[in-house]
C-alpha cells in the first residue's frame, strides 16, 4: 500500500475522525484508503458525493445511473455491517467535502485516486485547498494495475500502440496482492445524508430498467460471485469463445469493475492463480489478462488525451465526412437495420444494459462504416444505455473502430455483417434470442434474410413488414465508405 506523500502515518491514533471518499471504488474490500483509515483507529466518516458540477466532469448516462443506485445500496449495507454509515451528498466536490471535514471535525480525507483528467484537476485542487486548512490528505492507488505515469515508451512519453503498452505493462513487477475487507470500525453519529431514493436514479415511469435485474445483479458480492463462476466456467476456452456471443464465454464483470464493485488487481490476481491451478491454458489466461490490460490503456490516453470522447485522436479524420442522418441512426439505435446481428446486438442493449463485445465492434463499424455517422454519436449512445458506460473505455474503443484512434482498425477494414454473424454466431441462436421475428428463419439464412425469400415466406416472414429491409447494400455502403475515407488522405 503507497499511499500519496501528504497522508500521515497510519500508526495515529488520535480521536479526530477520517473521511473516506468513495467514487468509483464502491467495495470494502481491496480499498486502500478505507483499509487506511480502518488501520489509523479513527472514527470513519464514509461519504459519496454526486458531483455533476465540477467542471468536465462527465455525469453518467442513464443505464449507468441505475447500476450505480445499487452499488451504492450494496456498499451501504457493507459498511453499515461494519459499523459506519455511508453518507450521500450532491454538489460539487470541492464544496462538499471541505463542509463534511467541518462537520464531522476530521483531521484528515483519504481517497483512491482516479484518472480522468477533469476529475483527477478536481482532485488536485481538492488536495491543496485541504493541506492549506491543514487538513492531512492521503491518495491511494487502487483503480489501475499501473498509473498514467508509470507506464513509458523507452522515449519517455505515452504509449499509443497497444502491444507495447501490453509488454511494457506485463514486464513490470507483479502488482500488490489484494487487501482483504476491514473488520468494525468505529462510525460517526449525527451527520447529514441524503437519502438515495430522492435522487432517481432509477427509472419510475416508465421503468425501461424493468429487464435489467433479471440479468444483473449489482454489488460486491455480486461482482465476487461472478468473477468465481467464470473461472470455473469459462475461463478455460476464453481465447476462442469470447468472440461467440452465442456462448457464455465472456466475465461479464465489465460493469462491476466500472463502479469498482471489484478491483483490478482482484481479478488480475484471481486469473493467475487459475493458471496456476491448471484451470485453464496460459492462452486462456493472457488473453483474459490482454482485456484487463485494454482496459489500463483506455485510461492511459485519456489520461494523455482528455477529450477522447469529443476528439479525434488522429486529426487527419477531423476532414472526414461525415452524414447526418437522423432517420438511419434512429433505425440503428432501435435495432432496425435490417441487418440481424446488429439488430440483434442493438436490442440486447436496449433490454439489458449490456451488449456482447463482438458485437460491439459490429454494430460500431456499421454505423460509422455502413452509415457513415461520426462515432460520437455512437459513444454518445452507449454513454447512456450501457451499464458498464466507462470514461475511458467508451471513446476509446469506438474511437479504435472508426480508425480515428489510437493503435486503431484501419477504417478500410469494414466488417461485412452477414459473415460477421455467420462466424461468430452460426447457428443463428444469438440473433433469434433478440430478433424474435425470425426464429422460424433456418440458420443458413437468419443473417441474410433479404437472400432467403422462399424462406422467409415459410417462416411468414415479410421483409418491410415483420422485418425491415436493409438501409443499405453492403457493397453500396464500403464503397461509398472507402470514397469517404479518401478525402481524408488528401493533402
């Protein structure tokens, strides 16, 4: 545990209370500011504050707003088993927390530091205004294997090609083992919250969440409980059937690790001793830890690139042109492309909060390469619809799609979504999961329905009116798509 130079030795054991500031770390155990306080014998003041005001700072999307109502509810009850009580307050942070010390008369505020460049200039500024209080401070590493700073090219500066990223990462000493969850901790009575329900997090009328619960269930034991069932259950197999979203073969702790309901290094760790434990191949396992690692190199630039989500990293796209069509990213976002696995990925979306990461890359590549729609249309969508909606991540990955970003898929590499579906979903159980209107569709032709006419009357199945036709040929759409990527090579 490195805690930042300005926190004072845990050894103190003076009365004055400890405000612990919760963020996207909403867990007891591996928490190294809450373990620091939990050690200093201090009266914990634990605190969450809803923060849309401090400038950037990016609120989270709707999706993202009802996974975030039940970490919240999780980690309560977590501590309040332990004794304290989590306290919920709203505004911007450089006012909350200094009214909170006031309040509770705490010498001290302890936090595990976060990399989004807004938030981390919120922090910052935080920090000093507390120190000039002379109210100690202690930051923690606790979100990242590796901090923004911490991982270089041999040239000093950032990595922008992931492999290297991947090695330099890897060839790093081990990261520090996970903290267990402290025991009972003394609390502090008689302080202000707000109450959860006040804030609406949580869709009422309609309650378009209403399919969520039925898929996830939120907090750290969940996120515990889900990162066991995936060692057992697919972690061996990984390298292969992460791709086929007809399969159970991703973690699904995405979400989870975006609240921080489980750390990094818990799953890092966890994913090494499966190896060891001969659970799965080596391939399994460093393919599994390449996507944690994705994961640390999003963070990384935006670090580097603070408006990743509005920017193109590569400048020579600033010329791309790209179509308004309101119509056809309606159609997109609602599932009715006439493309099935698309729509099939589009639909799991908007009933789960969740989509499948191949289908992800797919649904991406046809708005931006099919439809030609800028991608920050696209990250805007899943910002809000996503449960696992990450700062970094989000624009990161589509930002890799469009060929925009950093260590980028050529834009030239447009994914046909009829192969796309037959490869990874050739039996057609995906798509017919999501697009009900075609499971009398034989699986030759369920990703081709506009090729199987005498099929889809058997199926009673009429395109333009149970199914949509598709809003473009594919071989329309990469011609049109490789013409518009042309203007941004001229000089």
């Amino acid at each position: 545990m490195s805690p930042s130079s300005s926190s004072p030795s845990s050894s103190s054991r003076s009365a004055t209370p400890v405000v612990v500031w919760f963020r996207d770390d909403l867990r007891v155990s591996d928490h190294p500011a809450l373990s620091a306080a939990a050690a200093s014998g201090r009266p914990v003041v634990a605190v969450w504050v809803r923060d849309e005001e401090s400038p950037g700072v990016r609120p989270p999307g709707a999706a993202s707003r009802w996974w975030l109502a039940g970490a919240l509810r999780s980690l309560a009850h977590s501590l309040g088993t332990r004794g304290v009580t989590l306290l919920l307050r709203h505004g911007p942070a450089a006012r909350v927390i200094p009214d909170l010390v006031r309040e509770s008369s705490a010498a001290e505020v302890v936090w595990n530091r976060r990399y989004a460049p807004a938030e981390a200039v919120v922090d910052a500024a935080l920090a000093a205004d507390l120190a000039s209080q002379g109210i100690a401070v202690g930051t923690f590493q606790a979100g990242l294997l590796a901090e923004p700073d911490q991982v270089r090219t041999k040239a000093g500066g950032p990595f922008g090609v992931f492999t290297p990223f991947l090695r330099a990462l890897l060839a790093r000493p081990a990261p520090r083992p996970p903290l267990p969850a402290p025991g009972a901790m003394p609390g502090v009575a008689g302080l202000r919250s707000e109450a959860l329900d006040d804030w609406a997090l949580e869709p009422r009328a309609p309650d378009w969440a209403a399919g969520f619960p039925a898929v996830w269930t939120r907090g750290e034991a969940a996120a515990q409980e889900k990162l066991a069932a995936f060692l057992d259950r697919a972690l061996a197999g990984y390298a292969s059937d992460r791709d086929r979203p007809d399969r159970i073969g991703t973690s699904r702790l995405s979400p989870h690790l975006r609240f921080g309901e489980i750390s990094p290094f818990q799953v890092f760790h966890a994913a090494l001793v499966a190896r060891e434990a001969g659970r799965a191949t080596a391939q399994d396992v460093d393919k599994f830890i390449a996507e944690l690692v994705w994961r640390e190199f999003s963070y990384h630039l935006l670090a580097h690139h603070p408006r990743l989500a509005t920017e193109n990293y590569q400048p020579r796209f600033d010329a791309f042109p790209w179509r308004s069509d309101p119509s056809a990213l309606h159609a997109w976002q609602r599932g009715k492309t006439g493309y099935p696995i698309v729509d099939a990925g589009m639909r799991e979306l908007w009933t789960t909060g969740y989509m499948h990461n191949r289908v992800r890359m797919v649904v991406a590549s046809f708005l931006v390469k099919h439809l030609l729609i800028d991608w920050r249309e696209g990250e805007r969508w899943f910002w809000d619809t996503l449960v696992d909606a990450d700062p970094a991540n989000n624009p990161a990955s589509w930002q890799w799609v469009a060929g925009s970003g950093a260590d980028a898929a050529p834009y030239f590499r447009i994914f046909n979504p009829v192969l796309q579906g037959e490869k990874f979903d050739p039996d057609g159980a995906y798509v017919k999961r999501w697009v009900p209107e075609l499971r009398g569709v034989p699986a030759k032709f369920v990703h081709a329905p506009f090729a199987a006419t005498p099929e889809l009357r058997t199926a009673g199945v009429t395109l333009g009116t149970d199914y949509p036709v598709p809003l473009v040929d594919h071989k329309i759409a990469r011609e049109r798509a490789l013409a518009a990527l042309a203007v941004t090579k001229r000089p």
